[in-house]
C-alpha cells in the first residue's frame, strides 16, 4: 500500500512538472529576451559596421571580439527559440 501512494505522489509531481513546463514564459518576458540580445547584437555590429565603412580604422582585436560575441548571442537566441517548440 505504501508502495502505491509513493508511486501516485511521484505520478502526480511528474504530472504537475509537465503542465508548469507546458505554460512557458509570459509574452512580456520573451518580447524583453529577443529585445536585449539584439540590443547586444547591435551594439557590437556598430564598430564591426564603422570599420567596414572606412568610418573607424581597423581594429583586429576589436572586430574578433565583437564578431565572437555576435556568434554567441546568436546561438544562444536560436537555443532559447528552439526550446520553446
């Protein structure tokens, strides 16, 4: 008998998990997400983008720094997207 209210309680959390997964985050917290990345996307695109214009000499070291933190927000919005499938 004990066996069978252990088993039932752990159904009903497993279950209880599941439906709390399911509801996702609010709208307001996703618009805000993809907001700040590409606030952070832009902010690094801009010397990147000055650079290529001829408007900034180039800067190796600023251009590699800024181009690996575009790839890493990128990835991390199409990790956080494809999770929310």
């Amino acid at each position: 008998m004990n066996r069978i209210a252990i088993a039932a309680a752990a159904l009903a959390a497993a279950s209880a998990g599941i439906a709390f997964a399911q509801q996702g985050p609010k709208p307001e917290d996703e618009i805000r997400y993809r907001q700040s990345v590409m606030n952070v996307i832009g902010r690094a695109m801009g010397p990147m983008g000055a650079m290529a214009q001829g408007k900034a000499p180039f800067n190796a070291a600023v251009a590699q720094k800024n181009s690996a933190l575009v790839e890493t927000m990128l990835g991390i919005a199409v990790a956080w997207a494809v999770s929310l499938v």
